[in-house]
C-alpha cells in the first residue's frame, strides 16, 4: 500500500478507528481493490483522489454505529428481573421501603406544592397578547443623593404622553382608588370599593377579555361602565346587563351610568384587582376638568408603544417630562418599566431594580429542592447502611457473570421504583391538599392531572429523583470484591460512615435553619402584637360616612350619645388603622428650607382622645364647644414635635396649602400604619378641612352589651342613612388585618419545617434501628462484661448524636445570619439573641433524642442471652 | 412474504448475492452490478446494504482467504440463506402477478 499517497491512508486511519474491527478489514480488502482497479483505469492521481471520497462514504452511522448500542442488556426479561428483584426487596424490609417512601412522599408533595406555587407566580400577567409593548410609568427622586423611586404618577402623564410622543400607541391612566361606591339596581344595593377608574384605551392595552361590548368605545362617554361577569350576575341576577342603566351614589349625589361592557372575570394570574371599570372622564368632570397638578401623584400610568419603536429613545424622551412641567418637580425622573417585572422585579433600591418578589421566589425553590435533597439523602444513608445484607447477592451475582453496569441497572432499578411508589402517593396528596394549600396561599393553584404532560414532566422526575437517590448507593454496593465477600469478610457497619454523617449534617442543618427561622417568625408575630398601639382598640368600631350621614352627622352624634350606646364620636379623614394622605410641603417656623420630612395627614374633629383613648402628653385635645377656634387647630404626635424641632410646641403655627393651623396638643405616638415600622411624624388637623370626612369612630360603653350596640347603632343607621347598607367595622379586627401576611408566611414556614424534621426524623429512625441491629452483640456483650443500661444508653445515643450536634454547631449562624437579613426589612422589630439558636437546638435534640432513645433503651434492656446465644 | 420487506436497491444486492455464489464480496457486487444493470453504485452503499441483510437473515457471511491483491485483506464472502432465497422467490411471484394484471397490447 506504499503507492496511496497520504490523504487516503489519512483518510483509512480515521475510518479504521471508527469502524468496528470485525469489518473494518474486508472493507479496507474492498477500497484497495477499487483502488487497484481505478488506478488502471484512470491512473494514479484520480484512483487516489477516489479512494479518498470512497473511504470517507464509509464513515455513515450504518458502518460506525453497527454493534455500537446492543440492546441485549437492556433486554426486556432482565429489565423485568430487575423489578422483581427490586418488589421482593422492598417487601421484605416492610420497615425500611416505608421510611423512604414515607420520607420521599413528604419531599416530593412538599416540592409539587412549592413549585405549583412558583410557577403560577411567573405567569402572572403574562397573558396579554402585547406585554413585551407594555409598560408602566415610574417616578424617579432624587433627593440629597438618595434615589427614591415608585410607581404612582400624576393624572395628566398618560394623556400628555399620547400627544407628545409618536411611538406611542395608547396610554391610560388606572386608579383604584378604594372609595366606596353605592351601586342600585332596582331594589339591589351593593356598597362596593373593588373598582378603578381609567382611560378608554386600558381596555386595548390589556388583554381582558369582553364577553359584550367593543374594547374601543365600552369607556368612551363619561356616563358609561363595564362590569365583570360575576358583579353583572350579583347586580342582575339572569337578566342581560348589557346596554341596562345603574345607578351609583358617590359623594352624596347619585349618578346613571350605561353598562357598555361585560368582561370574563379576571383570570388569577393578575395584579389587576377589579370588578367594574368606571371611565377616567367621569371623575374628570366630577372635578370640573381633568386635575392637571403634575404634583399630585396618585394614578398609575400604562403605555403601550408601537410594535418596533425603541424602548430605550422613547425612556429618553420622556425622562424630563415631569421637569419640563413643574418647577417643583425638578428632581424627578420619569420611566417605564416592562408589565413582564411587575409582578416579580418591581423593588428599586437608589434607583435600580434590584428584585422584589423574586427573592421570595427564589427561597421557595431552594426550600423546594432541600425537601427532595433531605429526603435522598435518606434513602442513601439507609441503602449504604444497609449494604453489608445485600454484599452476599453482590458477590453471587458477580461470581455468576454479572457486568458491574447490570449491578448497578439492578440498584438503580430499586430506587426508581421507591421514587415512583412515592412519587405515584404525592400526586395524589399534593392533589388532594391543593385546595388547603392555594386558600393558603391566596393562590388558586391547579393540578393538572389529565394533562399527559404533567405526567410525562412527573415520570422524568421520579427517574431523576430515583437516580439521584440511587446512583451512590448502587456504585457503593455494586463495587464490592466478590472474592472478599464470599470468604467472609465483614463490611463494618460503621465503613462509609463519614460520608453518611457528613449526609445526616446536611439533613439536620437544613432542619435547624427552619426550626430557627419558625422561632424567629413567632417571635417576631409576638413581639409586634404586644407593641403599645397608643390607642385602645376594644370597643372601637368605625363606619364610613356615605350617603345621608355627613348631612346628618351631628344628629346622629347626638342620639348615638343620648342613648348611651357611645361614649364618644369623633369623624376622621380616614380609618385610624390607615393613612389616607400624607405631604411634604409642610411650613412651620425655624423650617429648614432644605428639608423634605414627610407628615401623615390625619382630619378629626373634636375628642379624639376620649373616642380613641390617645394619650395627650401636652396641651388638650379638640373641643370645639369649649374652643371654637379648634376648627384651626392641629394636634402634632411626638415625632412631628421632634421632626419640627419644637421646644414648646404649643401655639405654633403649622402652613399646610395656604392654611394656618395651632398647636393645641402634644400627642403621644401611636400607630397609623404599620405596626412593623416606626411611627411617622403626624399632624391631627381640625375640622377647617370639612371635605376631608370620610369615617366616623364611635366608642362603645362597655357597660353596654355589644350586640345590642350593634343592634342599637343599625337602628341608628337605617334612620339617618336609609339609602345605604349598614355597615361597619371594628377596629382591632382592622388591626389584625395587618398581621395577615406575615400570619401566611409563618404558617407555611411551620408547615415546611415540620415536613423537614419529620423526614430528617424518619431517616434518623432507620440509621438508628439498622445501628443497633447490627451492634446487638457488642451489646450483649458489654452488658456480659458488665455495662449497666444507663452506661450503653448514653453510648448509643451520643453516638448518634453526634453528627446532630455538628449541624446546629455549623448551620445555625446561617440562620442566624439569614433571619437577620430578614428582620432588617421591619423598624420595629425583636432582637435576635443566643436563646433563638438554644431554643432551636433544644427542640431537634429533644426530636432526635426521643427518635432514638425509644430503641436504644429497648436494645439495651435486651437480655443479652437471647442476643448472643447462636454464636 | 409476512412483515419483512426489501426495498429496490437491497433486493438487487441480494439478487447478486444469488448470482455471485463464491465471489460475492463488497467489490464484486459493486462491479457486477455496473456490467449487468448499467448503475454505478457507491461501495459503502453495498457495505451497508449487505450488513442490513445479514441483519435480516437474508445473507450471512464468512472471511474467505487472503491473496496477494488488494494489500493481502481478506474478503468477506455473503452466501445467500434460504430465507432470502425464498424472499426472492415470494418477490418475483408477485411481481409477476402484477405484471399480468396489466392489459396486455398484442
């Protein structure tokens, strides 16, 4: 073959390395002899230059792939060996196939539940057919160097925006602003504040879908509304809504409105909560001419642009457009933000997106993957432990022929089947505790069972987890020497112990930081509730001041007092459990004109302190009989005192708009807002500002029986406000209200937790009982030599300890750490101290030490006679 | 014939199986099928065709000797089995039938 030139004999080597050798010489017999032949015929060069493509059309997967994948391994009777090898072994050990079933179970359904829950997150409005063109508008401040940035804008951006700008396709104002709304139909009367007023091109920005009406003209006229189906029905009943008339009563006058649209209800997945649209003109009327204050900022602003304009030359034309519009607001910046990040990126920390909901996301799908991780680890710890039972087959098998690869399909073969045992069991229990768990969640979360894909996404998950149980456990077991094992030798129990405890560190470490973050929640959820409100909650209810009640307020002060139900009245701008307006143009004398402090606006009348039982520290409290200038006056909490920088705050004058208030009053702090932050500075205005009275507090006697208060006070309603339904709230339950979030959080963080430990628990059980099986003679024997109970008890149980003892040690500062990364987001909030990490550590040793007591002290007590006797 | 189909080109291959007896090899097939049917056909094409046949039971195959051509390689001999004879045989037939379905023009 001296006469081929080098590419050909190049082009022969790679084939020969390709090819399986059985063929690879009669097919290099073949080329040769074209070759030979060809060189006749064409000469040299040609014959080569052939040789070279012809060798090359042999690399073709019919020549390189022959007898590559033999399917003879995988052969059907040995795969159906290998489960029943895999059921025989599970039902023998009963105990041990139920902890890891159990143990996985628990994982896998805690897993389903979790991810449910992030995927329903992420599709959160990503529905609408344009959302990569939607945007919302954002305010930027800057302020002494820090950037505040959010996401209410004035009314007038979004119309001036559609003018301006070309690339713009439609824009719309949306606010839902809670105020309530009586709406009549005939004799149905609903009082609803679930509503929101916007332009009549919200309707072709978003994609929500109208069963009746055009998207184009349904919030066109001022005088129109559209409703969701489920308010149609509960204003309607069967009849047809569409085209029909309400009534709704607003600031004392009613209004008819045309229903010129029914929507589908809104689908879960949104951040839009309505269930009637009212169009932006009627409010703009009602104020005589749409408000163009570029300094009220109180509507969120929606932009579509046009398909293919650039989002980011159209971010720089409208930067300025606050500036360019109000002195005042040379400061500010305006941006849009995708509609995709609403949901889940909508957190700005000096002006950059820096998360928001995600990081709750991303702490689900770690608690989601460390559930399945700590239940693996199980199923590893007590197959590796358990190794020395199944070394004699190991041995026999190889000993009979058996390829390590089949040793280890056979493992894998078992665990899979643990895996789809239990992931068969979570199906099922995720589905049947899916509605507990979306009511918890406030989510309405779906299993999708009669989806073929969700089964085909369950099965890969069931190979992966069951691989991932398996595959160490089968290297482990399927590497043992034949030779050794067949001659006798023993695997200590305690071989591979390192990796196994180094596994159980994992388990408990994980367990701990739940248990310390449960603590700290509970804590935390303590801590806050027992927080001094400065007011008294009891007895305190509070009812909106709608349709006849504002006329008749005094009236109806009077009889509530006469007829000795309440102790004191007092109307209010807003609920005293929330702030309903707040300003930063504050004046006062000796103001520093740099400084931009932010003042809780709150409007009473007179006896604030006796209806809430606030504590005046200085001064007196409003009394407009006494002192009819109190309609002027202002009452400061101790932070406006301090904020103003008062010595003697009293009979200082206060400007808010144009208006001179007094200082009558000193009041000591107490919590508007949040019972988590600490209280801002706050101003109690007098009654001057008449339109601000939207709520009426009224104080029950407690000498009287609150439901015959409550019988009395709707007696009361029904005379001075007939139009209306009675209604009314009671001010600690509002308060309580506050809690609700954090109360969920907790909740589910008990849930996890306990789901952590009873797996990492179920693991400890089986280690536990294999150890002691395996050392019942060394027990035997001690107690022979000597050993009391007591002595071999704490042996055992140290022993096993242990490892318990080495996760608290190292995980808890990352609890420790991690709960302090959260707590660092409430001013008010409890200190975390050493006993947080003893009480966690207190409570997984107690767990662990009760799991393996009960069988140490059983096989302690054991009469070694019985132990030792067949040896 | 029951499941077991042959496409064109793997029935001329098993056709000069038949007709080669002792010579039938890689080479071979490929030249006798440019001097009988006219077609120049790639010899990897044939290489692979024959393995599919082995696989299938037509053909089976054994090293013949080494000579002093083509670098002393030894050839690989297909003899053709019953069952692709009977293939063959089942192929023709219906063919044939086929064939007399058509009018014939006289």
């Amino acid at each position: 073959m001296k006469k081929s030139s080098s590419s050909p004999s190049f082009a022969l080597r790679i084939l020969a390395s390709l090819c399986p050798p059985s063929l690879y010489e009669s097919i290099e017999g073949d080329l040769l002899e074209q070759y030979e032949e060809d060189e006749k015929e064409f000469g040299e060069k040609k014959a080569s230059r052939r040789l070279f493509w012809n060798t090359l059309k042999f690399i073709r997967p019919g020549i390189v792939l022959r007898n590559k994948f033999s399917f003879n391994l995988f052969d059907h009777f040995m795969l159906l060996n290998y489960f029943k090898v895999a059921s025989r072994v599970m039902a023998r050990n009963k105990a041990f196939t139920l902890i890891n079933v159990f143990g996985l179970t628990l994982g896998i359904t805690g897993a389903i539940l979790l991810f449910l829950w992030i995927g329903q997150e992420f599709t959160y409005d990503q529905f609408h057919a344009d959302k990569d063109r939607i945007y919302k508008a954002w305010n930027r401040a800057t302020d002494k160097g820090n950037i505040n940035c959010w996401d209410v804008t004035p009314r007038v951006l979004a119309p001036t925006l559609q003018e301006q700008l070309s690339s713009i396709e439609s824009a719309a104002s949306y606010a839902g602003w809670g105020d309530q709304l009586l709406f009549t139909v005939g004799e149905n009367r609903f009082l609803k504040s679930t509503g929101a007023y916007t332009d009549s091109t919200f309707l072709r920005i978003f994609n929500f879908s109208l069963l009746k009406g055009d998207a184009r003209t349904a919030l066109r006229e001022p005088a129109s509304i559209v409703l969701t189906e489920h308010f149609a029905k509960e204003l309607f009943g069967d009849k047809d809504p569409f085209g029909e008339t309400l009534n709704i009563g607003a600031s004392g006058n009613t209004f008819p409105l045309k229903i010129t649209g029914i929507l589908k209800d809104l689908p879960s997945n949104t951040d839009f909560k309505f269930e009637y649209l009212i169009p932006f003109h009627f409010v703009d009327e009602l104020q005589g001419g749409m408000e163009r204050n570029w300094g009220n900022n109180s509507v969120a602003s929606y932009i579509k642009l046009k398909a293919g304009s650039d989002f980011e030359s159209v971010n720089q034309q409208i930067k300025d457009i606050a500036k360019k519009n109000r002195e005042k607001s040379k400061n500010i910046d305006v941006f849009l933000y995708p509609l995709t990040k609403m949901r889940l990126y909508s957190k700005f920390e000096n002006g950059i997106p820096s998360g928001g909901r995600i990081e709750i996301i991303r702490m689900l799908a770690i608690l989601g993957i460390c559930l399945i991780v700590i239940a693996c680890i199980n199923f590893i710890n007590l197959s590796t432990a358990r190794a020395q039972r199944r070394a004699k087959e190991v041995a026999v098998r190889k000993v009979s022929g058996a390829f390590r690869f089949s040793l280890v399909a056979q493992f894998l073969c078992e665990s899979i089947l643990t895996a789809a045992a239990a992931g068969i069991v979570s199906v099922g229990i995720a589905y049947l505790v899916l509605p507990l768990f979306s009511s918890l969640v406030q989510q309405p979360l779906k299993l999708d069972i009669a989806n073929p894909f969700v089964w085909g996404i369950g099965l890969t998950f069931t190979i992966l987890i069951g691989v991932l149980a398996g595959v160490y456990p089968a290297l482990y077991i399927s590497s043992f020497k034949p030779v050794k094992i067949l001659k006798g030798m023993k695997l200590s129990a305690s071989s591979r112990s390192i990796t196994r405890n180094f596994l159980v560190v994992v388990q408990f470490g994980f367990a701990v930081m739940l248990v310390i973050s449960a603590i700290v929640i509970q804590r935390q959820i303590n801590f806050v509730q027992n927080r001094d409100t400065g007011y008294s909650k009891d007895h305190l209810i509070y009812q909106y001041l709608t349709g006849d009640l504002p006329k008749n307020y005094t009236a109806y002060k009077n009889e509530l007092i006469q007829s000795g139900i309440a102790e004191s009245v007092t109307k209010t701008s807003s609920p005293i459990t929330e702030r309903w307006s707040n300003t930063s143009s504050i004046g006062w004398n000796g103001k520093d004109p740099q400084v931009n402090i932010l003042f809780e606006r709150f409007y009473m009348d007179e006896h604030i302190s006796s209806t809430a039982k606030l504590n005046i520290i200085e001064g007196r409290d409003m009394d407009l009989s006494q002192f009819p200038s109190d309609s002027t006056a202002v009452i400061i909490n101790e932070t406006s005192a301090k904020a103003m920088g008062f010595k003697q705050p009293l009979g200082e004058i206060i400007t808010d708009n144009g208006q001179d208030w007094h200082v009558v009053g000193v009041v000591k702090d107490f919590v508007l807002t949040s019972p988590f932050q600490k209280v801002e500075p706050l101003l109690l205005f007098g009654c001057k500002g008449d339109w601000a009275f939207n709520v009426i507090h009224i104080r029950f006697n407690t000498s009287h029986n609150t439901q015959q208060s409550i019988a009395k006070l709707s007696e009361l309603a029904k005379k001075y406000n007939p139009e209306y339904p009675f209604e009314y709230h009671f001010v600690d339950v509002e308060y309580e209200n506050k809690f609700a979030n954090l109360k969920t959080t907790q909740l589910i963080t008990n849930i996890f937790s306990a789901i952590a430990i009873l797996i990492a628990g179920l693991g400890l059980l089986g280690l536990s009982t294999y150890m002691i099986e395996v050392r019942e003679k060394e027990i035997g024997i001690r107690k022979v030599m000597g050993g009391s109970v007591a002595n071999i008890t704490r042996l055992l149980t140290v022993n096993s300890l242990k490892p318990i003892f080495i996760a608290i040690v190292l995980f808890s500062p990352l609890g420790w750490m991690a709960m302090k990364w959260w707590l660092n987001s409430y001013a008010y909030r409890v200190d975390l101290n050493f006993f947080t990490i003893a009480y966690a550590g207190l409570a997984i040793i107690s767990i662990s030490v009760a799991i393996i007591s009960v069988q140490v002290i059983r096989a302690a007590k054991a009469n070694p006679v019985d132990t030792l006797r067949n040896e | 014939m029951g499941k077991e189909y042959l496409g064109e080109f793997e029935e001329l291959v098993l056709t000069m199986v038949g007709i080669l007896q002792e010579e039938a090899y890689g080479n071979a097939i490929v030249n006798e099928i440019k001097v009988r049917v006219g077609r120049s056909c790639n010899l990897s094409a044939v290489h692979v065709t024959l393995y599919r046949l082995e696989d299938k039971g037509m053909v089976k195959s054994n090293m013949g000797g080494a000579t002093n051509a083509r670098g002393g390689r030894r050839k690989r001999i297909f003899t053709i089995t019953n069952s692709g004879l009977a293939m063959l045989r089942a192929m023709k037939e219906q063919q044939m039938q086929l064939w007399k379905l058509i009018p014939q023009l006289k």
